[in-house]
C-alpha cells in the first residue's frame, strides 16, 4: 500500500508511515485528538500522559489485520480495546502507539442451539450475548461485575471471572474457537465447534487470558450452557465476623447443594451500597452471605445452604422474596470508590483457606491503619478488597503498600495475585511473586515467538 | 558428570555419553535389550522397528531432568510413557532414542478434599486415583476406556476423553497445575490451586495434550468432584437404525435431563460384544443406546431420556436394573478388534451432526465395501469407528483409505480429526486437512521455542 496512489498526506501525516495507515483504512483510522483521547484509558487508574497516534475503528478481521502489519512493520506499540472496563490498565494507550479499537465488531454472527454454541463478534457487549441466548433456552454463564457494559472478546482477552463462576467456571471453560490476527497481521483460526478436540496445542487456550500481547480476538464461538428449569431462589445470611463466614462458605462449597451464586459481603461493604444505592439492606455485624440455587431442586438445595450457614453460627439466615440482593452486590464496586475505597486488589485462595484469609486481611488493614471493605467471589476463593485513599500520592502508595501485604498473604495461602482482573500495568511487579523463573522465562519466549517486534501490547500481563 | 569419576564404562557403553547417563542415574538407566523392549511400542499399530539406547525408569523429577538434560545435550530424540495404553504412536520409541517410563512414579501425593484437589506423581493408574478420591465422597471425572490400565499421566499428555466428558468435560477440566521438565531439564511449575488463576499465559493449558513434545509432566494438582447423591440409574434404548438414535441423542444432550453417559453401539458392535464376552445382551436392529444419569433426581431424568428415545422411535427402551450394558460397552475394543475389525479411527462432530455423519459412514462403508463398527461417545459428537482389515500391507492400506474419508467427513461436518486420541504418528497427515497454515506454523515456532534441539517425541503431535 503506498500512499502516493491515492490521497495526498495531510499536514496531520507527520511521516509518510501513518499516510498509508489512512490510505489503507480510511476513514476507520481516526487520528481526531477529541475523539483519540476517549480511547486512551481504561477503567483502571493507570493514567496515560502521553498522545497515541490515532484510532483503528476495525470493522472486520481485515482491518486489524491492515493495522497491525503496520504496526509490526514500523515498530509501533499498539493498544487493544473493547470496551475498556479493564481494571488493571491493560488497554491503556502507548504514547506514539495504536490503538485498536473492537466497539464496532459487535455482531452476533450465529446461534446454533443444539450444539449450544453461539459465533460473536469481539465487540459485542457479554449480557447482550446473554440476553439473546435466553431466546433459544441458553445462557451465556461468564458474567463479571461489568456485564452490562464489558464485551465478550476483552473476556476472552482477560479470562473474566464474575459472580456464576462458583457454578459454571470462567470465560475459558465457554469458549470453543476463535479467529486471531496475529502481531504480523496474518489471521489464524484455532479450536473446533466439538465437545472434544486434541489436534495440536491448545491455541485457544494460549489466546485465552493473554490480555491482548499475543494477537487480537476478531471472532469466537462460544459454548454456551441451558437455562436452569425454574426461577433462581435467593438466599442470605448474617454473620458476626468474616471468618465464620469462611468457614461457612468452605462447607457449603463442598457440599451437594453447591450454589450458582455464592457471595460475601463485609459490613462496610453492605453499608457503603446502603449509603449510596439505598434499597433498605440491613447492615450485617460481620458480613452478609448471598447467593442463589438454580434447578428443579433450587429450594431445598436452598434450605441446605442455609442449614451450614446456621451451624457457622449465622445471626439470621433466610431465603429472600427476590434478587435485591445479588443486585445490590452488583453494586459494590461504584459503591465503595464513591466513598473513597477506590484501589482494587483481586487475589484468590483456595477454597479451604477463606477463613484464614479474611482473619489476615483485618489485621494486615489494622497493622497498616487503613480502612479495607472486603467483597468476595467467596464460592471459588475470589476476594476483592477495596482499600481506602486519598487522591494524593503518598495516599496511593501507602494503599498500594498494604495491598502488597494482601496478596503476599493470599500467596502464603497457595492462593493466586490474580483471580479474575488479569496483570496489566498495575500488577507487573507481582508477577515473580507467584511464578518460577522458568516459567517467567517460557512466557517471554512464547511471547517473543508470536510477535518479535514487540508491537502487541508491550510490557504488560507477562 | 563425567563417567571417569565413576564406575567404569561397560561394554555396551559404545560412546562416552551413555557412561556418563548411567553414571547420573545408576541402576535406574536400563539398557538390557530383553527389558527396553518393552518399553518401545504403545498400543497403537505402529510398529517400532529400531533399538532404542535404553529406558530411563524415573522415580523422581530430578531423574526426568537429569535424563532430558542429557539428550539435549546429545541431540538424542526422547520418548515419554506412562502405561503405554496410547493409541496413535505418540509413545513409540526411536532408533537410538531415549524412552523416559514413569511408571514408577505412582504416588498420590495428597488429597485436599476441601479443595477438591489431589497432588499426583504422573504414573498413578487413572482408577487408583479416583476409587481414592471416592474414599473422600469425590470423584476424578475423566475415564478413559482403558481407565483401569491407563496413567493420569497419560490422560494429561494426551488430554484424554472418556465415557463421562458429556457432563464433565475433559481432561483438561480437571487439572489445575502441574510440574513439568522441559527439553532442556529444567522444571517449571504451572498453575495454581486456586479455582480462578490469570496469572499470565496459560501454561498448564500448553502442556495439557502436547503428547510429549514440549516437556514431560512429573507432577499434577488435578481437581476432583463431589459424587453423586445416590447410585446411577443405567437406560437403554434399542433403534432400528442410527440415524435416528443419532437424532435422539441430539435431543438429549440439549435438553434438562443430560445423562452423565450417553453411548451409543451399532448393531455389529453389540453383536461382536456379545459374541466374545458373553452376557446376554440382546442385539439390537440397528443400534443401541446406553447411558447413566446420576443425582438425586436421576430416575426422573432417565424417564425424561427414555421418552425422547421413544418420540425418535427406538423400538424398545427401558431402564435396567444394573450397569451391565455401560460394562460391556467398555469392552468394545478388545472385542472389535479380537474379531479383525482393527483399526481404530476417532473423529468428532458438533452433536447436531450426529445423524447426518451416521448415515455418512454407512455410505463410506459400502462404497468401501469393508465392514465398519461405529462406536460413540455420543453424548459429546465423539465417533471411534473400527474398520475390519486383514493383516496385510493392502489390507491395512484399505481401511486408511476408508478412515481417511470417514475423517474427510466429519470435517465437512465441522468436526475434528481427532476427539481424544491425539494425532501422535498414526494422524500426522491430517494435521493439515484441520489446521490452517498460520496455526501450523504457530505450533511448530513454539514447539521449536521450548524444544529448540528437537529431542522430545519429535515428528509427532504437530
């Protein structure tokens, strides 16, 4: 593509390079500083200084394919985005970087009901997907917090998590195929439609949570699950502390009557949603417990849950007339970073250990003497502490200080830095917290072999 | 290491480097013909015609790293084992190649019943491991039909099936982390004990399934699931044909009531079965349709399986009153192949396609005209026809015709070319009919990253 065969260079064009850019895309390559600039951030609070280059708005597999084999041929840094609620500034903007944007790949391509799959666009927003499967008796289980407004290919990018993992596992266990443009612009199609396929490596998987340094998702085929016979019931409990809570959870995780829904909230995480989205939650001593049972036998699988939690010693327990409740923990998030609980921490223990890892987490916020609200994917041993700070830098640091302290705690619990969030830029100086030097090791060099210059995604998740 | 600082190099020692591996691993490096022997072929039909350097029976991590680390430097190509049970030739040695057994690493090192987690040395024997986790009221799910005989190991490399993937999925479901040495001995730990972990690339992921050509797995933290309440209740359903038990069991998997077995015999099959194992099993007219629901509510889902058999017209259905009929299908193979219908073949198809690949292979059959047995894991699309051959050259050249066009036809189904095998040697010329170029040369840049010298199983799996 050379730009002399068609328009001229305007004076934006600072370098005959980024012309071609503009001749190859259009106008889907958007290099307008107003609209450039609500493309540079995500939802984390890694704040980007410097100006990108301008935007790709791709619109098919091709146009990606054209940005990035332009960026690997002039060493450009690029970005990777869909709907940038990432919490951990994996799609922030490289200072002189593209940055590619998914928002306008937002079809769902197919549904294939009795196989339970559906073929999706990356763009195309989680709940949206969700919503139509209903129609054919399906669902789509990944749900994060961000559903509403998060899409399917930065699940795919990040490996989500969300509040149904307990029961269905993550975005990995849903995903069956993708189509990939590589760091050299070369499309490649990985998985199969069938239950079982062992043909080569398991690409799929490799793409799958590599938060957009490997390649760039254009298409997946997603599994996705039947809907349960009948309304999900609610459930809570009240507990004086957070460790009988743990306890609680442990047992029921174990049990015959595992939840779809299993979730822990602290009392100033309860309040703070109170204070801010009032709906009348009563403020729990300890920590309030909410999840819900599916199926035929939601009721009495219901009733058995709340018999463990009895046993823990829960002040009250009960089955709730609705979904209030999961509703409100939906909620936590803009919630607590509306009162100044903002820094985010995602790290996750073994089931067994919950207990032991919220009586640490008190005392790692008393040492520190900082105010710490824990909410928990308490079901699969994924906890999100928000820690409070004030918009200052040593404010910050000292945030940061005591989440180190926490996620050292969740490692000496064999837990993970990460459930759920991904590494980003915010995480980086974990990594060699939890992996082996060899490990380290082996991802840089598979990383080095998908994409030698450096382009995708530079310097983050690995 | 150097073999001067021992034990005199022997006569069979012919060059320095051998001395100096049994100098390294003592009496744990066999070299005696009659003993390596039996270590060279698996079970597959490839016949190994060399003489393998000698068998390393590891009993340690260190002795897998210490004998890789030996080949590598060497330039001597490796073969790993577990049991050998595998189908496809992955576990064949090599003319003056290494075999790396490890079958005497046969330890469950740890349960962690709260958790769901066992630790596991590679050479433990699939139902050792789960009649242990039933002591614990769990379950390892994967079950392969040579269950009894066959590693974890193994299952793993292979990222093995089995009867109960319809409910639970693969191997690759249940393992959580592992220990793996890679080409050049050095050890890496994947994963995490967590049930949420995105913590960089998905290592675990890598190695699961690449049959022995990026590392040698030595240790593994599988998941385990709760057992069921109450014993499973076997159905079985008899068709005149397949295509309409293939229609059937589209309709089961996407209903409410999927079993946790769903199989399905042709007549020859059942017949051949009964023929040398006898146990009274009627033969069907067309085929048989055998599976188990299990749970609290198991005898109604078998009900509700049994009257979608009845609407696609099986001409008898019915539940039985033990589990007989899921036995004698896992006899299949010794039977099929006692009676010349030898030759294995393993596709996949999306479940909706079931019917239609049903009727395809009876046409590919008679166009053939050599006798075709179609055996399914019909729950989940998996097909392993086995195709009467003589023992000759011409005769085994015929049914790889007939399977090649079996295999054409379940990828024009969007199927796979393999579901559970692996592609091993016996598949490598099919690699391309599935994977396209791009994928093709992403496998063999990572194959060549971790295994830059080529020594583990080369020329196979990818």
């Amino acid at each position: 593509m050379n730009a002399s065969e068609g328009e001229e260079p305007t004076v934006q064009d600072q370098d005959q390079d980024l012309a071609e850019l503009r001749h190859a895309l259009g106008p889907k390559f958007v290099t307008d500083r107003a609209r450039v600039v609500t493309y540079e951030n995500d939802s984390s609070r890694a704040v980007f200084a410097g100006a990108a280059l301008g935007v790709v708005l791709a619109e098919a597999a091709e146009d990606v394919s054209a940005a990035l084999a332009w960026a690997h041929a002039n060493g450009v840094p690029v970005s990777v985005r869909g709907a940038g609620t990432g919490l951990v500034g994996g799609a922030t903007a490289y200072d002189r970087g593209l940055i590619v944007s998914l928002e306008r790949m937002n079809r769902i391509l197919e549904f294939a009901p009795q196989d339970r799959l559906a073929t999706v666009q990356p763009g195309v927003i989680t709940a949206d997907l969700d919503d139509a499967a209903h129609e054919h008796g399906l669902f789509f289980p990944p749900d994060p917090a961000s559903v509403r407004t998060c899409t399917v290919g930065g699940n795919i990018a990040t490996n989500a998590g969300g509040l149904r993992c307990v029961a269905h596992g993550v975005t990995s266990d849903w995903v069956a195929a993708l189509t990939v443009v590589l760091a050299d612009g070369r499309i490649m199609r990985t998985g199969a439609r069938t239950r079982k396929n062992v043909v080569g490596y398991d690409l799929t998987r490799l793409f799958i949570g590599s938060e957009g340094t490997l390649g760039v998702i254009v298409e997946a085929v997603v599994r996705l699950e039947s809907l349960p016979v009948g309304p999900p019931v609610t459930f809570w409990a009240e507990f004086d502390g957070l460790p009988e809570a743990g306890a609680a959870v442990t047992e029921i995780v174990g049990s015959a009557s595992r939840p779809e829904v299993l979730e822990l909230m602290d009392a100033l995480t309860v309040r703070t949603i109170e204070e801010v989205f009032p709906s009348g939650i009563r403020i729990p001593r300890g920590a309030l417990l909410v999840g819900q049972a599916v199926g035929p036998d939601a009721a009495a699988h219901a009733e058995a849950i709340l018999a463990i939690c009895r046993r823990h010693g829960a002040s009250a327990a009960a089955v709730a007339a609705n979904d209030n409740l999961v509703e409100a923990r939906r909620k936590s998030n803009p919630a607590l970073s509306a009162r100044g609980l903002k820094i985010a921490c995602d790290v996750g223990v073994p089931v067994s250990r919950l207990a032991d890892m919220f009586a640490g987490v008190a005392e790692v916020s008393r040492r520190h003497g900082i105010e710490v609200a824990s909410v928990a994917h308490a079901g699969d041993g994924n906890l999100h502490c928000k820690v409070a700070a004030p918009d200052t830098p040593s404010g910050i640091a000292a945030a940061d200080a005591l989440i180190d302290d926490i996620t050292r705690l969740a490692l000496s619990f064999d837990g993970t830095i990460t459930g759920e969030h991904g590494i980003g830029l915010v995480k980086q100086h974990e990594l060699a917290w939890q992996l082996d030097d060899v490990a380290l090791d082996v991802q840089r060099a598979i990383k080095h072999t998908l994409d030698p210059m450096g382009i995708l995604t530079p310097g983050r998740a690995i």
